[in-house]
C-alpha cells in the first residue's frame, strides 16, 4: 500500500446546505460538512507531514480553479476573504462566460496541509440564493471532473493512496454529459481511485469497495442485485426525464380549481425527483470507482464519515524485529517481533527563541506573518556546593563527576559501564533472543495475577517456512495441551536486561502465532499488609441494592476496544484551533501564556468515550444511584478521621 495519501474533498454549498441538520438545531448541513472536511484534513495532518489534501467548493459565484485561474486570486487567504465578504453580504455576480471551463468552481489546491488552508476552508459558506442558485453552474459532476484532474495533474506517477470525497445533499440540478463524466471515471480507475459520498439527507447506503475488489481478484465484472444500481456501464442523462417532461406530466394530472396547491406540489414533487436521480447517479459513480455511497440521515456528518476514513492520528505501525527464538537445546529459528500495545505521550514542546528587531525592538515576522525564531538548547553546568555558598562560582570538569547510588547516609559510586556490564553479564547472547526455559499451566499463569504488559506479537520469520511452520505447530501443540511458555526475552539488540514471561498461543484468520506477556521476577513482586476488614452485617436489601448497582453500570454494546484517549483528542483540537484562529500579536508574547478559558474553548474536551458511554450509563444507572444513597446515606468524616494510615481503614 502506498505511503503517501491524496485526498480531494468536494463540497456543495447550493442553498439547501443552510437548512438546519438536524432538525432543529443551530448547526447547518454546510457548517456540519466543513467541521467534517476540517478534522479530516487535520487527521491527514496529524498522521504525515508527506499526506496532500484539496478541497473544491461547488457553486461559489466565483470561478478559480486550475484550469481556470482567477487574476487577482494569489493564495487561500484571498479566498478566505471572499468567502468573508459574502458572508458579510457582498451580492455574488454568477459567471455565465461560456469560454470558462467549468465556472463557479473554486479550488483549494491539492498540496500538503497549511493552517492557511484550513482558515479558508472555515469561511466557506452558501454564495447563492434561490434567485440565481438554478442558473449558476458548477454543479456536482463539475466538481468531481476537476478533481479528477486535480489528482492526475498532481500524482500521475506517482505512489499516492487516492481518494475524492463529496459532501452533498443532491437537492440542485446537474447537467451530465455521459461521455466525458465515463472517461473520467475511467481515469479514476486506472489511478485506483475510490469515490466517497457522504449523503446528506439520504435514504439508501452502499459499500462497493468489496465488490470491486472480489471482481479485480476474479477478473470478471461484478453485477449488484439492487434494481436501483441496474444502470449500463455507461452512464448518461438520456435515461432520466427531463425538468420539463416531468413537470408537463404533473400539470395533466393537477386540478385546475387548486392552482396554487398544484404549483406547490409540482415544486415538492420536482426537488424530490431531482435528489432521487442524483443519488442514483451518485451511486452509479461509487460503484463505478469501487467507492461507496454513505447516508447520514440525521446522523452526524464526522461520525459518519469516520466508519470510511476512521481518525488513525496518534497511530504507530509496528515495528518488527528479527530475533532468535530457541525453542529447546540446539533448537532456533529466525522469528518477528513486535510490540502490539504502547503507551503514547504527548508530544513534547519545541522551544525557540524569538528573533527581535534590534532597532526598533519589535518582534521579526516572515512574509507569512509568523514569529521567526532560532532553535535553543539546555546546558546544565555544576558547580562546587561549598565555594558556591562561598560566592565563588567554580564549575566541576567533566573528568571529575560521577552517578552514585544511595547506601544508607553514603553515596556509593557507579559508572554506567559498571551498569552496562551488570546487564550484560546475565543477557547472555548480545543479540535479541527468545528462550524457552520450560513450560506451565495456562489457568494457573492466568490465575497468579502478576501478567503484565505491554504485549509483544512472535511470528515466522519472513523468508522461512520453516520458522513459521514451527511457531504455528508450537502455538497448536500449547493450545491443545493447556500449556504456556515460560521464557526469557532479550529485547534491546546490544544485550539489555533481560525479562521474563509467558508465552500464549494465539490463532486468528491468518494464522498461529504466539504471544508474549511479562511476568515479575521475585525482587519485583511487593507485599502490602493490610488490616483485616470487618464483615459485612447488612441487609438483604442492601446486597440486593449492590448488586442492582453493579448491573445498571454495566458497559452497553459497542467497540469500546477503540475508545480515543480525551487527552490526545484535546490537544489535537487546540493545536487545530489554534492554527485556524491566529492568536492576536498582543499576546502572543506574553509570559503567563493564554488565559485559561482559552485554551479550553479551543480544546473542547470531550467525554471520555465518544460513543457516550458516560452519558448512557448515568441515564440508564441513575434509579439505581439514588436507591443506593438511600440505604448507604453519606456521612461528613471529622478532619481529624481524613487521614489514614492504611489502605483499607475507610473500608
């Protein structure tokens, strides 16, 4: 799979993109769909500094793409401003110039992601109104044609992973001309590039990259038994009735003594004829380039195209390591290793030191209006205690310092070779290995309580099937017996401490393989005494109470393996933030940093799962809350009963 990802978004800001999504609510469909297009690209961001995004904004009023470049239009910042002068309520000249190829498109070019970028993208809004919104082009089809260009122009050649994805609730007309949209769909294909439509409104959803992949792999051509996807391979406009034919069709049909209510159904009639047709030839489209068609109908416009393009920010591949495993005396074979859980962190900061104007004492700017700044870094000097007490600063050489450990009131010298050779005399061979002392129980391993990770994942070496034969009829013979591995694992490849563990048989639909947990040497296991707790003298009711509890707060269903850590989703909201929203120049350099409240605003952090878990339990768990603080009423502790001395003693 290629390592790069090219990405264009396409979005419609016909008029019908202001209505409220939900119902109901201060929120819009456009507003929803660039939320969605924003934290999209960011996550593309987030994921590689290589990844290139794009976004095209249909019926704009305005024309400037790369096949039709504007004079005037220099960069996103101009068009930001655009945007920002029509909101303000700047009247939108349509462009009608036949010599424009395909007008009012505007195109945010497919390069790698800018803060400027995604501040432009945030003013986009609905630049038509229903005075002019039928009679300006630039509709849908426009819009995937240029972006299809936009992506051979850009990556032709090139290792890209290539997608287009359409926000649209297909409520405007659009004009297809069968032939040129199937040569573009054809190009799409031979760039392997998939076509994502997230629906807003729609009724029906549908997956085909499982389709085109079966019918890559057959070689032949797939048939969808849906009557409504039953369209020839070439897509036209001939099959759907025109505007005219439709309405003349209703006119028969109307009474003429209710003209008014026929004009009004003939309008109804008419938008639903069009959002029909264009999600049919939207879904042609998805099953045409292997995409798929996704309907968000009422649901959240992020979330649902999170099930297509799930946020992988924070995500590491594992890495894996060629080790030698010795399964018994004179018994080795060339195994993978790799990590499967590890603890991530958030990044730390880049500290810079801020360049000044030495005359006028101001703070220096690029031409993109950005503090510059050098690189700094941190020297730490050590000074004799006794003469520094004195005033007298003389600093310790290098030659003359050394790490000591505590002994009771000494300090006892050790060097790090001294270190180094500790470890190095138990690791025995200095390379990675994976050595079999013997073997135990699996209940009683499990049982013992002492496993501990993070878990590393053994396979078969990647050039031997003898190294996988041999770890998969290990993993099936221990699965069989009940048996786990007990073995010493070397990780670092210089000869580190060594670690102990288990090793767990593992099967999944590609195969055996073998899973390594820790277990504690005996210096590592601590015994903490408590004080025995006295027996529990209550009611049946109050048992009965608990145990209510318990199952009112168990989780409901759902993926909570892949519950998002608030933290991480925090600061990458802020950071987001903080690009879109420049802070003003005045605080920018101030000492005490950003007040408080706006780091949170910019934050927004979040529950803790964001399939509301929290929310749904505290629903569904607050009967039982209240009837267990009626049998266990809460009590004021004294000051003086706080502290503790024991775990245990508030029990």
């Amino acid at each position: 799979m290629a390592g790069k990802e090219a990405v264009v978004f396409i979005l419609d800001t016909f008029p019908s993109m202001n209505s409220p999504y939900p119902k109901d609510s201060e929120s819009t469909r456009l507003s929803q769909a660039k939320r969605a297009v924003i934290n999209a690209i960011a996550d593309q961001s987030w994921r590689s500094k290589t990844h290139e995004c794009g976004c095209i904004v249909l019926k704009t009023g305005l024309t400037h793409h790369h096949m039709a470049v504007m004079d005037g239009i220099d960069d996103e910042n101009a068009l930001g401003y655009y945007f920002r002068k029509v909101a303000r309520g700047k009247k939108v000249h349509v462009d009608l110039d036949d010599e424009v190829h395909f007008p009012n498109l505007i195109e945010f070019d497919l390069n790698r992601i800018t803060p400027q970028t995604l501040r432009a993208i945030s003013h986009v809004c609905s630049t038509s109104d229903e005075s002019n919104a039928d009679v300006m082009q630039g509709d849908l089809c426009d819009g995937l044609i240029v972006a299809a260009d936009a992506l051979y122009q850009r990556t032709n050649g090139k290792k890209f992973k290539r997608k287009i994805v359409l926000f649209t609730d297909a409520e405007h007309k659009v004009s297809v001309d069968g032939s040129q949209l199937q040569a573009v769909l054809d190009g799409l294909n031979k760039m392997e590039c998939e076509v994502i439509v997230v629906g807003i409104g729609f009724d029906d959803e549908k997956d085909f990259s499982s389709i085109a992949k079966s019918s890559n792999d057959a070689g032949i051509k797939q048939e969808d038994d849906d009557d409504d996807l039953d369209q020839p391979d070439k897509i036209t406009s001939k099959d759907a009735p025109t505007a005219e034919e439709s309405d003349s069709n209703i006119k028969e049909e109307g009474d003429v003594d209710n003209e008014d209510m026929e004009d009004l159904k003939m309008e109804s009639d008419s938008k639903a004829r069009v959002k029909r047709e264009n999600q049919m030839l939207l879904m042609s489209i998805a099953k045409e380039t292997g995409g798929c068609v996704l309907a968000t109908n009422g649901a959240d416009i992020e979330d649902t195209l999170q099930r297509k393009m799930p946020s992988k920010a924070g995500r590491k591949n594992a890495q894996r390591y060629e080790t030698d495993f010795h399964i018994a005396p004179n018994l080795t074979v060339a195994v993978r290793l790799a990590k499967m859980t590890e603890q991530c962190n958030l990044p730390s900061l880049k500290k810079g030191a801020v360049q000044f104007d030495p005359e006028s004492g101001d703070a220096l700017r690029d031409g993109a209006g950005e503090l510059m700044t050098h690189d700094t870094g941190t020297l730490t000097r050590h000074f004799e205690a006794e003469q520094l007490e004195a005033g007298i600063e003389n600093e310790v050489p290098l030659d003359m310092r050394v790490d000591a450990y505590r002994y009771g009131c000494d300090l006892i010298p050790v060097g790090k070779m001294d270190l180094a050779g500790i470890n190095a005399a138990f690791a025995g061979d200095t390379n990675r290995s994976i050595e079999v002392i013997g073997y135990l129980g699996r209940d009683d391993v499990v049982d013992s309580g002492l496993l501990m990770g993070p878990a590393y994942c053994v396979v078969g070496g990647k050039e031997s099937n003898k190294s996988r034969s041999a770890v998969a009829a290990l993993a099936q013979a221990m699965d069989e017996m009940g048996k786990v591995g007990f073995c010493r694992l070397v990780k670092t490849k210089n000869g580190g401490a060594p670690i102990i563990g288990a090793l767990f048989p593992m099967a999944s639909d590609g195969g055996r393989y073998l899973q390594f947990l820790q277990l504690p040497f005996a210096d590592d296991v601590q015994h903490f005494q408590n004080r025995d707790m006295d027996p529990f003298t209550g009611s049946e009711e109050q048992v009965q109470t608990c145990e209510d509890l318990i199952d009112s707060l168990m989780l409901p269903d759902g993926d909570f393996e892949r519950v998002s850590n608030p933290t991480f989703k925090a600061y990458r909201q802020m950071i987001v933030d903080f690009a879109m929203n420049a802070v003003p120049k005045k605080e920018e350099l101030r000492e005490e940093g950003l007040p408080e409240e706006n780091i949170l605003l910019a934050a927004q952090p979040k529950p803790l799962c964001e399939f509301d878990a929290t929310k749904i339990l505290a629903k569904k768990a607050s009967g039982k809350i209240s009837a267990f603080l009626e049998e266990f009423p809460l009590q004021e502790t004294k000051e003086d009963e706080k502290k503790k001395k024991y775990w245990g003693d508030d029990v």
